[in-house]
C-alpha cells in the first residue's frame, strides 16, 4: 500500500470513528495515525475534527525524531512542541500534530500495527473515570472480546497527556508483551479513554466498537450483581481455540482487503 492509500484509508477511519451517532468522540477530542513505512507515519493535525477530516487535515512526521523525543529527560511543554514541529516531514507545513503524537509513534512501532485510532467514548470513560476502573476492566466477559479485543488491555493510570503518557504506554507496552507474548490490541487510559492498535483501519474501527459493546455490558451488569467474569482458562482457551483462531484470521484478512 503507498502512502496515498494509508492516507486514505486514514481519511476513511478518522470520518467512522468521528461519527456524531456512535459516541465516540466529539468537537475536537481523539486522534487517528497510520504508517506509512519504516520511516514516516500521518498523525490527525492538532484542533481538527475527527468526522470533518480530509487528507489536509493530517502531518507527516518522522518515527525517527518523534523516537528522540521520547527517550529524552525534562523537557518542558515549549521544547516538547518544538521538537514535534521540527520532526514534521511536509516541505511549508504549518499545522501543528496532536499533542499525542508521542503515544501515536510509539504504538506503530509494535509488531504489525499499522494503524491506531485514540478515542474518548462515553461507556469507556463512564468506567476509566471510575474509582473502581481497574476491577471493573480485570476480566474479560465473553468470546468475540478476547477474538477482537485480545486477551487482556493494557492498562495505564492516570498520567499527563503528552510525553509523560507516551512513556507510561512505552513502558506498559513492554511489560504487556513480557506477560502474553504480543502487542495489546486495546489500552485503557484512567480518566482519558482508549486506544485501538491494529494491522488495518478496518481492524481499529472494529477494536473500538468491541471494545464500547463490552464496556455497556459491563456498565449494565453492576446494575444486575456485578460482572461474572470468564475464568482465567476459560479465556485463555478462547484466545487460543483453533475455530476461533480461524475466525480472527478471517476477520484479519477481510480487514486488510
């Protein structure tokens, strides 16, 4: 696929994931990324709204020098923006990336992620900003969520958006790959929202969406006695079914078409 098509398919995410009906993000909350190789990547222009996007809407930056930033020490706000501003990639841009653009580059580098959409749904949030959030998200709750949400998110606690959170999430990336051997499908943001990381665009539209139906069933379970969770090897063999592993391939590829 070449860069005109990632940033298509980019437009085309950013307009679902921003539409008004679904509840996923309003006025200019969220963001949406897409890699373009090994060396550059779109990321959504800071102020701009997810369901008005058109492909102006979005800068190229370098993965190199947004990495750079990330691995540096006590950099204030001024110098976080200059250097975002100075890993733009566009000759005469004059747009701003979003303030995550940080957390954008860090999840395309994970293994096969070529696409992330960052959102602040209502039935998420109802729960991240919860004194209970991380009980309420310590288990999984029925089969297509571990087949398209994976087996656990990652879960972040409350950090300051921007370059603290982008490397809170680099951090729990890691340890999430130590514990199951791959890259989470969906991280959980206290007091923020969520995250989709997928190979396509089709893929984070579908993360999110199975992600928001799980957080309205687990919302309508307190009112019934609280969540049964699946066990702990319930799920596991869920994850690894061979039927079901079929079917998340199926899903994959139709995703990548």
């Amino acid at each position: 696929m070449n860069q005109e098509q990632v940033l298509c398919e980019l437009v085309q995410l950013s307009r679902e994931m921003g539409d008004p009906s679904l509840d996923y993000v309003i006025l200019g909350e969220g963001n949406t990324s897409a890699r373009i190789d090994g060396e550059g990547f779109w990321v959504k222009a800071s102020g701009t709204r997810l369901a008005e996007m058109g492909e102006e809407h979005f800068v190229k930056m370098s993965l190199a020098g947004v990495r750079a930033l990330l691995g540096a020490s006590g950099l204030g706000d001024d110098a976080i923006r200059d250097g975002l501003l100075a890993a733009r990639l566009g000759k005469g841009e004059t747009q701003h990336p979003s303030v995550e653009t940080l957390l954008h580059a860090l999840c395309l580098e994970e293994p096969e992620v070529a696409f992330v959409g960052h959102s602040h749904p209502t039935a998420i949030n109802a729960i991240t900003c919860s004194q209970a959030w991380p009980e309420a998200f310590g288990g999984r709750l029925f089969p297509d969520e571990i087949v398209v949400c994976g087996p656990a998110p990652l879960l972040i606690p409350y950090v300051d958006p921007g370059l603290p959170l982008a490397q809170a999430i680099g951090e729990g990336l890691a340890a999430h790959r130590e514990q199951h051997g791959e890259s989470p499908r969906l991280i959980l943001m206290q007091n923020h929202g969520m995250v989709a990381l997928g190979k396509s665009a089709r893929q984070v539209l579908d993360i999110t969406a199975m992600a928001v139906k799980a957080a309205r069933i687990l919302l309508g379970s307190y009112a019934v006695g609280g969540p049964a969770f699946l066990t702990d090897a319930a799920a596991d063999r869920i994850h690894v079914r061979p039927d079901e592993a079929y079917r998340r391939k199926i899903l994959d590829s139709q995703q990548e078409n």
